[in-house]
C-alpha cells in the first residue's frame, strides 16, 4: 500500500491487484492509482498484462504467496519487462526467549510432541486449516482468521467448532493478544514468518511475557531476479525505469 501510494504521488500510474474487497478500502481514491479486486490465475498473467498495458511489475505480494511469485517472475521474463520484489523484513528473534522453534515448512509441525494434548493456536491464514484437521482430536486446536465468509467457512470445514475461531484483521496490538491467548488457555502458538505487518514481533514478545511455546514457520525459498526489502531503493528503482520510458 505504501509503495502503491508513494508511486501514485510520484505521478507514475500503477495498477494493485487485490484478492478481497475489504483491502480495497485502505487505497482510497488517487490518481494515477488503479485497484482490481478479484482471484487472477497465474496462467492469465501473462494475457492481463498485455491487456492492462502493464510496463514492469513490482510484486510486494505476501512473503508465503510463492505460487503468484513465481508466476509473476515468468510472466516478467516471457514478456521482457522489468521485475522488481519487495520483501518484508524478517523480524529479529529475542534472544532471551525460551520456547522458540523455527520450522522449515507446514509440515514440520504436524508432530505429537509439538501437537498432541496441547491448545494451540494457530495464526496462519485460512487456507492451511484444512491440512490440521486429523489432529482436531489430538489437540484442542484454534484459530485467528481474516473476517471473511471465505474464511469462516474454510475453517468451519476443516474442523473448527464456532467457540474456537476469532475473526480479526492484522495487526492485533499486545494487549489484544495477550488477553486472547490468556482467554483461550493457549499454551503453543503456530505462526508464519509474515514480517512486522503481520504481528509477528509482538506475537514474539507476547510468547516471551507469557512464557509460551512459539512455532515460526520460516518463509519458503524463493529465487528472485531482483529483491529488496527497502522501500526507498524500489523507489529509486521504478523512479529512473520511468524516466526512460517518457
């Protein structure tokens, strides 16, 4: 949104992409700033490029959506233009804090000694819900979701009884986090490595107070043709590619 903005002042036209309504609000009404909300597949990257006259992409998607990623990367190179990835910063770990674990994938958690007999919470996006169900008897297990029909329904399906789901939108501040987990007796927490705007510090400093197992699942490795996590320099970046195409 920030890099959206900035281009927009910058009067360089760029077109965000955007898969729920309830973000497009956040953008407001500017010019030079066009949003399209809607599910696009990345086999018609390519074809909405061309249509939309799309010069050069600036993928700033979620740190987890490799599959758009990569398409986006693909969809660059096949039609020779300009890539440029902004990444969040990784959140530095607290030193003093027990009880935290880095995991390399999903996968990596689904372990009795992490899982079984544990209430856990998990804060990962409604789309990997489903893939915990076969432990919904092992564990008592809990979830914070995007507040979305799309969401709730994906996690009632996967198991999830209505007492054990939170809708809420990021970021939740320490206060509101501390009194859920203490509401809900959580005692592991299952997390991405999403980044400061996806509350990932504060669920540090929470898992610290409070003397809760803290899993992080790291972000997939992706091979980037360019990446950046500061803002200034994709700036400068897009500023001098726009001078040459004027």
């Amino acid at each position: 949104m920030a890099l959206a903005r900035a281009l927009a002042i910058r009067e360089i036209p760029c077109l965000v992409t955007l898969t729920t309504a309830a973000a497009r609000d956040s953008y407001g009404r500017r010019q030079n700033l066009e949003v399209e909300v809607g599910s696009l597949p990345v086999d018609a990257l390519p074809a909405f490029i061309q249509a939309k006259g799309i010069g050069a992409i600036l993928d700033a998607s979620h740190p987890f959506a490799v599959v758009i990623s990569q398409g986006a990367i693909a969809a660059a190179q096949n039609l020779a233009i300009p890539y440029w990835r902004y990444e969040r910063p990784l959140v530095a770990d607290l030193g003093s804090q027990v009880g935290l674990r880095h995991v390399s994938d999903l996968n990596s958690v689904f372990r009795a000694d992490l899982l079984a007999g544990q209430r856990v919470l998990l804060t990962l996006g409604y789309r990997w819900l489903a893939a915990f169900q076969p432990w919904q008897s092992q564990a008592t297990l809990f979830a914070r979701i995007l507040p979305s029909p799309g969401a709730l329904t994906a996690a009632l399906t996967a198991g999830f009884s209505p007492d054990r789901l939170i809708a809420l939108r990021p970021p939740i501040g320490a206060e509101l986090e501390t009194a859920l987990w203490r509401q809900w007796g959580i005692t592991t927490v299952i997390t991405k490595a999403s980044g400061q705007a996806g509350g990932e510090q504060v669920k540090q400093r929470v898992a610290q107070i409070l003397g809760i197992p803290l899993i992080i699942i790291d972000r997939p490795p992706v091979e980037y043709p360019l990446v950046s996590h500061s803002l200034e320099e994709l700036l400068a970046l897009v500023e001098t590619w726009w001078k040459f195409q004027n």
